[in-house]
C-alpha cells in the first residue's frame, strides 16, 4: 500500500522527545525519515534510562521507530558536504539544537535557501523569537511551568503540579508535524520552502486555552462557578487549582471504588452531565432527586456537590473500578476506570487497534511502544522498530551517489 508521505525525504536533526515525537509520526505515514547522528554516541538518549546493558534504551526506541540513522561528523569538511548533498535532494529538515547552532555549523536558513530553494526547516524552540527567555533552555516540565500548566494543575492546597503526559515534549512536535504538513501543501501552490517553528510554551499554553477563558472570566466576574471553591470557598486574581474538577464546565471527581485501600488505582472519574442527571438518580438508586429542587439543576447541585460524590463513593465501596463502568455506562454516564500503565500495555482492545503495538529489535529483542493515534479506513501504519546507531548509513550515502571507496574513505577520516 502507497503511504501518503512515500517521496517526502527528511533530514531529522533532531534528539530527545518533542523532535523525535514529530519525525515519527511522519516516518509511520511514509516518510523517509533519515536521523542524522553523532558517529560513536548518536542521539543521548539510547543510553538514557537504560533496562539492557550495551542495547538501545527504550526512551530512544519509542520515539524513532520508521526512520534509518546516518552518522555524520558536520565538523568536519567532508561530513559538510555529505550534509550539503542530502540537503539538495530532501524537502524537510526538523531540527531542536540550541538557537544558532544551525548558523554556527555554517548552514544558515540563507545557506539552506540556497542550496534547495523548496526545503522547509522545522525547528522546535523553547520559547518563541523574541521571547525575553528565547535564549533559555527549556526540557519537558520547563515548558509546563512556562505555559501555565502547572499553576493550574493538582490541588488549592497544595504546590503546583507537573503531568505526566508529555505536554511540552510530544505534544510540541505533534504541533509541528502538523505545521509541517501545512506547509508541504504550501509549497505546493507556490514552490517555495518556509520556515516553520513551534515553541514548547506556546503549544502547552494551546492546550491551557480554557485556562486562559477562566481566567479572562474570572476577572469579570469575581468567581468560577465550575470549580469546587464555589460557592464556599475564595477566589484570588488568578485560575486557582481546581483539583480534580472538569475543566468544560461539567462537574466532574475521582472517586474510590473496591479495594482503594491496598490498590492506589482502583478509582473511577465520574462527571455529572447535565442531561444525565435522571440516569445518574436511576442508577444509584435515588430516583427522589431527579425532581428535587435541591438537585434538579446544575446549579442548585453545586454548593453540596461533594455530599453528592460521597453518595456516589458509598454505591461504589462494594463495586470495583471495572465493574461500575459496566453498570454506569448502560445509563450512558461519563466516567471511566483510571487505568495503570500495566492495564493500557495489556489491554487487548488498544493491541487490536495498533494503538499500543509489540515490535521485534536486533539487540533489545520485542518491545512494546505506542503505535498511531490517528485512525485511517484506508491505511493502518505498520511500526517498525528503531535503528541502530549509524545502521543506514552506507545506504544513505550510497543513495547519494558515493561509492564503496569513497564510503571507506568517509570512514577513515571519520566524517561518518
């Protein structure tokens, strides 16, 4: 099956995460992604957090499978012209080096224009140009404390918190794989590459959009009417941490099911919708409150909404996580079981998906890692495993017209 990006050629520069994440997801749509890396050590992290001696770790294998890996030494003179030749015949380079490093190893965008008027340099970038902190390095949890994130995240009684979830990393370059599509069908029309750039604040502060409503809303009015503060509690002059509240508008908590006391999973996130106030009466056995005025709206619910969530944790004490979804997603309730890292890697629905997908490894053996969140009818990404350091190279260079003896030669004076 022709894959819809087989043709585009892409000269990743990129290491860690937010990058990796972005070329990825091309190389899984059919781009021939070549990940461009230091000869003896490659990208930091295949020996970061490693679980098997002398093998790729699994922080490297879960953000560069599909691509090929070329070694290359852009110091020297002859890895310079390995580079410029790549340059001419690909139509992407994705780069997350520090600002400048790209001009300083003498390949400016000026530079790039020149040798390939349509090539399009992504970059990731820490804060936007221009920025007063443009010129500081920003790692994942960086980027949520920038972009509002963690001052808006855990609970009012405690610090700010960081997620889990990759929101400065992964979700970057999710954003400038996007921008990069973009502007593949810009240079369609015109013919021209571009520039495309997107900063690690800038795409968790996209995420943090209905904080910034909250806010601005907040500011008019004095109090936010979703979140558990109201209408007891006080409300400062900026979005406050709302705990486990919903974030739509929909009173939302996570609530302890059978067996929390041993297991520090066995919750469930139960939101109170209100067009499903009637089912959630009927399903807990308290049909009096659907026509109770101290119930029947959403805002008449809101100053004793924990005593409702107490009613609701005491249905829920002989019941575990898995078996009240059953029982409230028939009522067509939102809630759903907060699920462990174990239970997603064996959950046999994600497997059939090709959402979480097992793949063979020369060296570190099968593997388990995330497969394409984006679902097509007409095609279904196949994941192939990482490369290894410098594996393609040959290839690569072969592909650029050098031969057997000028690969050896690369070889001996170590541009390669």
């Amino acid at each position: 099956m022709t894959k819809p990006l087989e043709g585009i050629k892409i000269i990743d520069f990129t290491h860690v995460q937010a990058g990796p994440a972005c070329t990825q997801l091309l190389a899984w749509f059919g781009a021939d992604v070549i990940k461009v890396e230091r000869p003896g050590s490659g990208d930091v992290t295949r020996n970061q957090l490693r679980d098997i001696p002398d093998a790729d770790a699994l922080y490297f294998t879960m953000l560069n499978s599909n691509k090929k890996s070329l070694t290359l030494d852009t110091k020297k003179p002859e890895g310079k012209e390995v580079l410029e030749k790549l340059i001419r015949e690909s139509d992407v380079l994705v780069e997350n080096f520090g600002p400048g490093a790209l001009d300083r190893m003498g390949f400016s965008w000026e530079r790039l224009n020149e040798l390939n008027p349509k090539m399009i340099v992504a970059s990731v970038k820490g804060f936007s140009d221009g920025h007063h902190y443009d010129d500081l390095k920003v790692y994942e949890n960086v980027a949520q404390c920038a972009g509002g994130a963690a001052s808006t995240t855990g609970f009012w009684d405690g610090p700010p918190t960081i997620s889990a979830a990759a929101l400065g990393d992964s979700n970057t370059g999710m954003h400038l794989a996007i921008g990069i599509l973009t502007a593949l069908l810009g240079r369609d029309k015109t013919g021209k590459g571009q520039k495309v750039a997107v900063s690690m604040q800038d795409s968790v502060l996209n995420l943090c959009r209905v904080k910034l409503r909250d806010q601005q809303r907040l500011e008019r009015v004095g109090y936010l009417e979703e979140y558990p503060q109201y209408p007891h509690g006080e409300f400062g002059d900026v979005v406050p941490r709302g705990g486990n509240a919903g974030g739509g508008g929909q009173p939302g908590w996570v609530l302890k099911c059978k067996g929390w006391e041993t297991d520090s999973n066995a919750y469930i996130y139960f939101t109170i919708q209100g067009h499903a106030w009637e089912p959630i009466c009927k399903a807990l056995g308290k049909p009096e409150w659907i026509d109770d005025p101290a119930y029947k709206t959403a805002e008449a619910r809101q100053p004793h909404i924990f005593e409702i969530f107490k009613t609701i944790e005491a249905w829920l004490a002989n019941k575990t996580k898995f078996e009240a979804v059953d029982i409230l997603r028939k009522f067509d309730i939102p809630c759903a079981p907060v699920l462990t890292m174990k239970e997603l890697a064996n959950d046999p629905s994600l497997r059939a998906s090709g959402t979480i997908v097992e793949v063979p490894h020369k060296k570190r053996g099968s593997y388990l890692t995330v497969g394409s969140p984006i679902k097509f009818s007409d095609m279904k990404p196949e994941v192939t495993a990482s490369p290894l350091l410098g594996e393609h190279t040959d290839e690569v260079l072969a592909g650029l017209g050098y031969s057997k003896q000028e690969i050896f030669n690369l070889r001996e004076v170590k541009a390669v």
